[in-house]
C-alpha cells in the first residue's frame, strides 16, 4: 500500500470534516487554528485522518478517522505513531485523549486511564473537553519524553 501521510491543509479540511462525520465523530472546532490534522492519502484519495489540539506544551488527540473501506489494514496504527512522533517533534510533552467506547485499543501506544482532575487546566478548558465530549468520556495520557 503506497500511503503518504501528510499534514491537512485548508484545501483539504473539508475531506476531513466528511471523513469524521462518516465515523460518527465530532466536526464542530476542526476549522479552530490550534487544531492540527494528519491526513492519509492513497493516491489522491483521503483515506484516514487524525488530529492534534495543541495546548502550551501538551496536545489533545482528536478523532481518529479510517474510511470503512480501509478499516483493519494496520492504517489507524500507522496514523496514531505518525501523530506521536509529529507531536514530539513539535515539542509537545504529553498527549491526552477522550473516550467512550476506545481505551483498549490506545492502551497499545502506552497511553493510560487519568483522572478528569489531572489534565492540565488548558486542556480541560478546550471546546472538546468541556463541551464536545460526553462527562462519562474516558480520560487517557502519553508521555511523549
């Protein structure tokens, strides 16, 4: 598979939009500048998509997107360690993340269950944090040192 992955422009945020309301995920701030996206190109086809909302030195995964058809390839994987290593690059310290239905599956790029009091407070702060996501959601971090 001959997949490029590449951060998202504004030419392309609307395939990204599309490609997270496909999945059944929240779209109401990807247009925010603190919000950064990595999109997965097959040929000239966005194929998956993730972000990160950068706070001070500490990011908020946002969404991870696979098209259906390319689900169970391995491309999540690849677009998660893309998205750590970009974040570590970028000078970020640590990666937190919301949940509801996901945990396991993070568990395998070491990111572990916090308490909701633990986030730092930019972070708590965010339109994902306080408002997007559900109260109940799952509050995961990764140390990026």
């Amino acid at each position: 598979m001959n997949l490029i992955i590449k951060p998202a422009t504004h030419k392309n945020l609307d395939e990204v939009k599309d490609l997270l309301l496909e999945n059944n995920l929240p779209t109401a701030d990807i247009y925010e500048r603190d919000i950064q996206f990595l999109t997965a190109m097959l040929f000239e086809e966005t194929v998956a998509v993730i972000g990160v909302e950068i706070h001070n030195k500490n990011g908020l995964l946002r969404s991870l997107a696979v098209k259906e058809e390319y689900k169970n390839k391995g491309i999540g994987e690849m677009m998660i360690k893309e998205l750590i290593t970009h974040s570590f690059s970028n000078g970020l310290k640590e990666l937190f993340l919301l949940t509801t239905t996901a945990d396991r599956y993070f568990e395998k790029f070491f990111f572990t269950r916090v308490e909701r009091n633990l986030v730092p407070p930019a972070i708590k702060a965010s339109r994902e944090f306080s408002r997007i996501c559900p109260a109940s959601a799952i509050v995961m971090k990764r140390p990026l040192a």
